[in-house]
C-alpha cells in the first residue's frame, strides 16, 4: 500500500514537473505579460475609478501613439530603476565574496561537526534555515553533511539529509539575520505598496521580528518532524553499502584560523557601527525624532550589510591565504556578479511589466476592483489570508523563483489587501511563509536534482518520487503550523519588524 502511494504521487509529481517544464521562461512570461497588459488596457482604455484618495482616474492605453511613444522612451528607465536590481546587487557583492572565499561555507560545516549528539537534529535543521544568507553554499552543504553525520552516530543517513534539505528549502526565508531575500522583496513591496501611497517606505529590515521568531518556529517543526515522523517511516529501508563513504567535510586549520579571523574583522565593524546608532545622538539616528524607526540606519541597512560581508570576508581569505591582494577582492566580487546574471536579466523584462502595469493604471483599477470584491463579499480576516497562503504556496510549484513570483503578485495583491487595511510589510510576511514550504517538493526546485544525487549514494534507487515522499511531511507540517504562527501573530497585532504594522 505505502509503495502504491508513493508510485501515485510521484505520477502526480511528474506531471507537475513537465507541466512547469512546458512553461515559458520566467522573463518571457513577463514579457507575455507586458503584451497582456497593452492588450487589456486597450479593451479597458477611458474606464474610471476613484482612487483611496478620491482622485478621479481613468486606464490608459499602452496600445495608443502616447503609450508606445512612453514605453519606448521609459525602456531604459523601466529597467535601472526596478528596485531590486541595485539593491540586490549591491547585496550580493558582499554575500557573493563570503561565499567565494568559502567563509559561509566554512561557517555552515563548523557550526554542524561541532554540534553535540542530542542536539544534532536541531543544528542540523537550524543551519538549513540560516543557510539562506549562504544562497547555493547552503544547499550543497547542509544536506549532505547532515547525511553524513546521521550515518556516524548510528542513525538513517536520509533522514539526515531530509532535515537539512528542510531547512534550506521549506524554511527558506526565515533567519535571524537580514539577508539578500529581505532587500529584494521589500523593494518590489515598496513599488507595489506605492501604488496606493507614494510616500510609503519599506525597508529590508521590516519582517524582521517575524522572520527572526519563525527561524525558531521552523528549526523546532523540522526536529520534532525528523525524529517522530520522517525517522521512524525509514526504520527497515535497505542503504546502499557500495557508497557510502563521504567526503571528508571537517574544517583545516586553515579555515579555523580565518573564522577567527572573520570573527575579530566582524565584532570590530558592528562596534563601529553601534557608535553610530546606540548613542542618543548617533549619527545614523533619526535627526529630528533622534530615534531608530524612521532612521538614516534603516534607510542603509544594504550598504551596512556590505560592509559587514566584506569585513568577515577579507580577513577570512586574508587568513587562509585566499586573498593575497585587492585584485583577489574584486576577483571575487567579480565571480560572484556572474551568477546573478539571469537575475539581471529578470529584471529587465518584470521591470517593463511593473512599469507599464503602473502607466496604464491597470494596478489601481485590479486593486479597486479586488478590494471592493473583498468588501461586498465580507471575504477578510483569517480565511483571506488562509486563501492567500495556499495560492501562493501552489504557485511555487510552478514559478521557482521567489523574486519572480512576487513581481508578478505584489502589484496585484499588496495594493488590494492594503484597501482592507493589511499593510504591505504583512502581505509580503504572508507571501515568505508560503513560498518558502512546498520548495521542498517542489520538482522545479533548483537542487532538486542534487538532493537526488546525495540521496542515491545511501538508497540506489532513490529518485523524485522518494524525495518528494520524504519531504512531503516537512512541506505540510511547516506550512500549517508557521500559517497558524502567523495568523496567531496578526491576531495579536504584533510588529513584523522596525516601524512595521500588521494592519494600516
């Protein structure tokens, strides 16, 4: 019966995996999309609403002489001034040179081999969730050292690899820590949310509260998931023998050195920057409240970050003698920029989306049009953000990347649920909790393929099936009990982050 099951589901899973196959890329789909937008606005050109403001407004045509005129001259601007793609970046060339001198790496191997027997499973599953400041570094690390050390201390080596796949996919965006994830989606949040209010801000740091409890929350869901669900279904399946060494993943005197390294370059920048932030007259406080929310400090949290990346970077590849030079700096910085390419050019096509979303005033009339829908229908509250959560997490089985997805939900959805009073620092938190849980039976998550790899060097004949199988408990448990968390969380109306409501 349980063979049945996981045969039926793995033919359900297949057909998911070549229906997402048969999809556009992500960037012709916002090309398609920009083409729907100049069709609907065409058919829609002339209509009016009255906006929150009770400014008159009316859709504009993307299809007409001006529109083409406008989408020709705004090409280029529609492209450099999508949010993301700067602040990313940015982002990406401190995190890209920790990751490239293996500092994140070294982290990640350190923290889990000098993990104590009875708390295995928990570092395990909490250096998954931490993991995601480490982009891919996580994912070919975690799952495989967590294999690892469940086979050396007498335990299933997949249940090992399933508790750090866990973390790393369904836990994706929780962390203690604010990290690439958070500038890219609050950029796109902050257009979207503009759309009703120009004057409103949202910083990366706003989820933080939330995000920072939810690592927690989810460690301890992927422990108690391991041990008393996924850990006994395997007790009785035959592993491989034939390869079952591991690679030797301990840490070199080397890399023991540099973390010391890193750790001294790292305490002296945060001291330095708490100079300018504890102090009531710190610079990077608010000048005229001399507070924090709203500060100079939240408005610099991506360049701070970089700082704080290249502080433990360089004098870990100093250390390790990985950096002899500037030159090997930038080199890295360099490297790490030539992953992001498809990123860049993501944003070049979901920047003429948003903007020729927002020229036509097709964001405003969709919002209006939803939230008065929302509003006759009395459909608010917990089964509206319920329904949100399951839409979303469906949709990522079918569009894998975070970033793309939320360009194409946020202009829709922030600026609705914003008309019935949810801010968009909780639509977006709603939005994170989703996406992040079924990554991990997700057939079109990047590192499917590679958990696979790992999985038959213990079990020959592992394949989607069992993967998916294995994970599908982590999946479940973690979107049901982080949703409650947060429903719970909205219930008691308790801020997402710095200056960051549940409700407007």
């Amino acid at each position: 019966m349980a063979k049945e099951k996981i045969e039926n589901l793995s033919g359900v899973l297949g057909f998911i995996e070549r229906a997402g196959n048969r999809l556009p890329h992500p960037v012709t789909i916002f090309l398609i999309l920009t083409l729907v937008v100049m069709v609907l606005s065409y058919l829609l050109q002339g209509t009016t609403m009255i906006d929150p403001k009770g400014k008159t407004l009316a859709v504009k045509s993307l299809a007409s002489a001006d529109g083409l005129i406008w989408f020709l001259k705004s090409c280029v601007d529609n492209f450099v001034k999508f949010k993301p793609l700067g602040l990313v970046l940015v982002m990406m060339l401190g995190l890209g040179a920790a990751e490239e001198v293996g500092l994140l790496s070294a982290v990640l191997r350190g923290t889990i081999l000098s993990a104590p027997r009875s708390m295995v499973t928990a570092i395990i599953a909490f250096c998954g969730v931490m993991g995601n400041m480490a982009s891919s570094a996580a994912f070919v690390v975690v799952p495989p050292l967590g294999a690892m050390i469940f086979k050396g201390i007498g335990r299933n080596p997949l249940a090992g690899m399933a508790t750090g796949f866990a973390g790393c996919a369904a836990g994706l965006n929780a962390n203690l820590l604010v990290v690439g994830t958070d500038v890219g989606l609050a950029a796109i949040t902050q257009q979207a949310a503009q759309i009703i209010d120009p004057s409103i801000t949202v910083h990366p740091a706003v989820n933080w509260y939330f995000m920072a409890a939810s690592t927690f929350l989810v460690t301890g869901i992927i422990v108690f998931l391991t041990e008393k669900v996924v850990e006994p279904r395997l007790e009785g399946v035959a592993m491989h023998e034939g390869a079952m060494e591991s690679e030797d993943m301990s840490l070199s005197p080397e890399e023991r050195r540099g973390l010391r390294a890193a750790l001294i370059g790292g305490a002296i920048y945060v001291f330095l920057i708490l100079l300018t932030v504890v102090p009531e007259h710190g610079i990077l406080r608010n000048p005229k409240t001399l507070g924090i929310v709203p500060s100079p400090f939240l408005d610099s949290l991506v360049p701070i970050l970089l700082g704080f990346f290249l502080a433990i970077s360089i004098p870990y590849g100093v250390s390790t003698k990985v950096i002899r030079s500037d030159k090997d700096v930038v080199r890295f910085m360099g490297r790490a920029m030539r992953e992001f390419a498809p990123f860049i050019v993501l944003c070049f096509a979901a920047g003429q989306f948003v903007s020729s979303f927002a020229y036509t005033n097709l964001d405003m009339y969709l919002s209006i049009q939803g939230a008065t829908f929302l509003n006759n229908t009395g459909f608010s509250g917990i089964p509206l953000v319920v329904s949100f959560l399951i839409l979303t997490a469906c949709i990522n089985f079918f569009i894998g990347s975070a970033m793309a997805k939320w360009a194409l939900l946020a202009p829709i959805f922030v600026p609705m649920l914003m008309q019935v009073h949810f801010s968009p620092y909780f639509v977006q938190a709603a939005y994170r909790v989703a996406d992040s849980t079924t990554n991990a039976i997700s057939p079109l998550e990047p590192f499917m393929a590679f958990v696979i790899g790992v999985a038959q060097k213990y079990a020959k004949n592992a394949g989607l099936g069992t993967i998916i199988s294995l994970m599908l408990p982590y999946a479940l448990g973690i979107l049901f009990f982080w949703g409650l968390f947060l429903i719970i969380w909205m219930e008691l109306d308790l801020p997402l982050g710095p200056g960051a409501p549940v409700f407007l």
